[in-house]
C-alpha cells in the first residue's frame, strides 16, 4: 500500500502563504495522478488541486485558481501545495491523495491523515 504524510500546515493571516507537503513511500510507481482535497468543521471534504504524476497536468478547484499551486517532484515522491494570499475560509484539514493505475476507476485509493490550515482575519 502507498502511504501518504502531510506536512507544512500551521497557522497565518490572511493574505499570507503557507507552503504544504506530502511525502509518498510505498509502491508509488502505481501513481497516476496525486490530490489535495480539504475539510472545514461540519462540511463535506472538497476536491483542491490534482496533478498527473507523469505528465504533471493540473486541474484546481475555482475557489483557489490564481492562488494555489500544485507541484510534485517525481525522483523524491512528494507533491506540494504553494498556497498564497490565504482567506479565512481556506481554514481546514488539507488531505493529501493518490490514485492507483491499477485500478482505473477514476477513484483516489490513498489518503493521508491530513494537516491542518488555519487562516486568521
């Protein structure tokens, strides 16, 4: 099983930066695509940014576009999250997700135990 750990969250004003990490270990050659996800107190978890671990393509929610950067670094097995002109309501659990090609139903299969975001006015 791969296993994911997030690092980097912690507490910032708005209008700052936080910069989050996640260190995949494991079978992570099987990796098709890589996730951040979030979840606020008494809300649903919701999809953040994706990117294809092979061709490093990019999908983000609108909510963070022109704000959120996702990245990864294949030869460490880590992908980030540059998070800057941070708002209150981005305060959240960040989750860190992958996909396995093995199992081509368009489903994230790993998740790690999240880190937590919190924004002040």
């Amino acid at each position: 099983q791969v296993r994911l750990v997030e690092s980097g969250g912690g507490l910032v004003q708005a209008g700052g930066s936080l910069r989050l990490s996640c260190a995949a270990s494991g079978p992570t050659s099987s990796i098709r695509r890589m996730g951040w996800f979030r979840q606020a107190p008494g809300k649903e978890r919701e999809f953040v940014a994706t990117i294809w671990w092979s061709t490093g393509i990019t999908y983000y929610t609108d909510s963070v576009k022109g704000r959120f950067t996702i990245s990864r670094d294949n030869a460490k097995n880590t992908v980030g999250l540059q998070m800057d002109s941070l708002k209150p309501e981005d305060t959240a659990v960040y989750y860190c997700a992958a996909e396995d090609s093995r199992v081509p139903d368009n489903q994230y299969d790993y998740w790690g135990q999240g880190t937590q975001v919190t924004v002040s006015p």
